[in-house]
C-alpha cells in the first residue's frame, strides 16, 4: 500500500551524511528557507544508550547549524534517559526533528517505545533524517547487515534510501537483490532529498537501484517513488 501522501511536517530532509561535518552551501540554502523559527530543535538517537555519544552528538550537530546562522535556543536529545511523557512533550514543541545516524533499529524501536511516531507524523516541525535517521523517515528500511531484509519504519514517504553509496561497496550486490522487490535510492555523501507540500527534489548525488539494475535518479523519478 502506499504511503498517504499528505504531510504536516514543514519540511522534511533526507541527508546521507556530512564527513566533514558542515553543510555545504546547497543544503545550507534549503535550511535557510525553511528554518524561520529556532526555539527548540531535539535530536532523535539512535545509539539510545550510549548517553556521551549522544550528547556529544546533539552539541556537534547544533554546531553545524550553528555555524550556517541557524542556532537554536535549546537542544536537546531523546535517548533511553527520555521518559515518554518528556518524549511526547518534546516532540510537540519542537521546531525542528533531527532522527540521528547510528544503529536504525535500535532508533526505530526507542521511537515506538517511548509512543512518539503517531507525534511526529503529527508535528508541524521541519523534521531531518541523516543516515540511519534518513533511512526510518522511509515506509521500508533496506536492512543490509546480518540477516538482509526490509523493515516498516516510519513512512512519511515511500522513498527507501541508502545512506553512504559510494560504487563498489560491499552493500551493493545486496542492494541490486533487494531493489527486485522494492526499488532502493542509494545516496552519496553531501545529498539530500527533500520534501516540501507537493514539492520534492534532491541535492548531490544519488542512484536508483530497481529491478537489480542500476540508473540514475531525477526529481521526476524521486516524484514517482513518493
């Protein structure tokens, strides 16, 4: 079935990643646009209980917003520390929702766990994925480690992305396997897919693995895949 296209969220940013830890001036623009109101951003883990890293990782990932101009007056993280009442309150204040790159079922689980999904599909919040983050905003996660499989996630768009493509990864004969039941967008680092209203296109450099083949993906495709 596919995913019901209407969205609350004021925008929503699929990001691969960002070696180098910045926002390159694409990204940064889309961000600018979008990002008018900064009281309150919370970063979603998903390591939950590895607390220092995560920490770590919200000051980190602030600071990168941060050095764009876009600072938020308070940031925080939820991990397995979150109480779900604390979790919901958050996520209904938020104005921005970072899903954080790490483990993508230990972040799923911790999400179902504290009740948060239904408020986010709620939330009127811009709200980011980066890496595994990304890979749970997807209806199905292509799970490539240990036993291959598709996983239900989130579903704000029936896009399923992999994070960190670069061509010839050991990911990539799973990816061809898999895209013969559901095609798979695989992301370079430095891209993003975004998704405004009716809008959606992307930025850097992806893939489209469907039916084993590989091809290149446009945002008329992306439209297509939503």
């Amino acid at each position: 079935m596919k995913t019901n296209k209407s969205m609350n969220a004021r925008l929503l940013g699929l990001f691969s990643g960002f070696p180098e830890h910045y926002f390159n001036d694409a990204l940064a623009a889309v961000l600018r646009e979008n990002l008018p109101k900064r009281d309150l951003i919370v970063f979603i883990s998903a390591d939950p209980e590895n607390y220092a890293q995560n920490d770590d990782d919200r000051d980190g990932m602030h600071e990168m917003l941060a050095e764009i101009g876009l600072a938020f007056a308070v940031k925080h993280v939820i991990d397995r520390r979150t109480g779900a009442e604390e979790a919901v309150k958050l996520i209904r204040e938020a104005d921005c929702i970072w899903l954080m790159g790490g483990e993508s079922t230990w972040q799923i689980q911790l999400v179902r766990d504290l009740g948060i999904d239904t408020e986010l599909h709620r939330s009127k919040a811009v709200i980011l994925g980066v890496s595994a983050g990304s890979m749970n905003l997807g209806r199905l996660v292509a799970y490539v480690w240990d036993n291959p499989e598709f996983y239900e996630a989130l579903g704000f768009t029936d896009i399923t992305i992999k994070a960190h493509y670069e061509e010839g990864e050991w990911f990539v004969s799973l990816l061809k396997e898999m895209s013969m039941t559901h095609p798979i967008v695989a992301m370079e680092d430095w891209s993003a897919i975004f998704v405004k209203g009716d809008a959606i296109w992307k930025v850097g450099e992806m893939h489209l693995f469907d039916k084993g083949e590989i091809g290149p993906v446009t945002d008329e495709k992306l439209k297509e895949l939503r």
